[in-house]
C-alpha cells in the first residue's frame, strides 16, 4: 500500500517537471523571439555598440571581482 502511494507522488512530481520544463521552454523561446526582434528594430551597427558596452561591462565587473582588498 505504502508503495503504491509513492509510485503516485513520484508519477505527480514526474508531470509537474514535465510541465514545468515546458514552460521553460516557451519562455526560452519568447525571450529569443523579443531578442530578435529588438536587433532587427535598432538595426546591426547599434546592435554590434550595444554589445561592445555590455561585454566592456562585464569585463570590468569581472575584474572588480578579482581585485584583492586592501588592509587597513
């Protein structure tokens, strides 16, 4: 009896994951969807800037990362 119960939960929790994984998946594609459309209304040349600051950014957040902290 015991073991049929948890055979249910499992099979529950299976359809959840399920569900949620699709979920996922729709909105994986919406966000790839919007993105594209972005780069299309800004065009390729301020497309190509936009990137440049992020990567820039994110190189200098890295390297704030790395730094040691002085003591006082």
């Amino acid at each position: 009896m015991a073991q049929n119960k948890l055979k249910q939960k499992v099979e529950a929790l299976t359809r959840v994951i399920q569900q949620l994984i699709k979920e996922v998946q729709m909105n994986a594609s919406l966000a790839q969807g919007t993105l594209t459309a972005f780069q299309l209304y800004i065009g390729e040349k301020e497309w190509n800037k936009i990137l440049e600051e992020l990567k820039n950014k994110e190189k200098r957040t890295e390297e704030k990362k790395l730094e040691i902290p002085k003591e006082k």
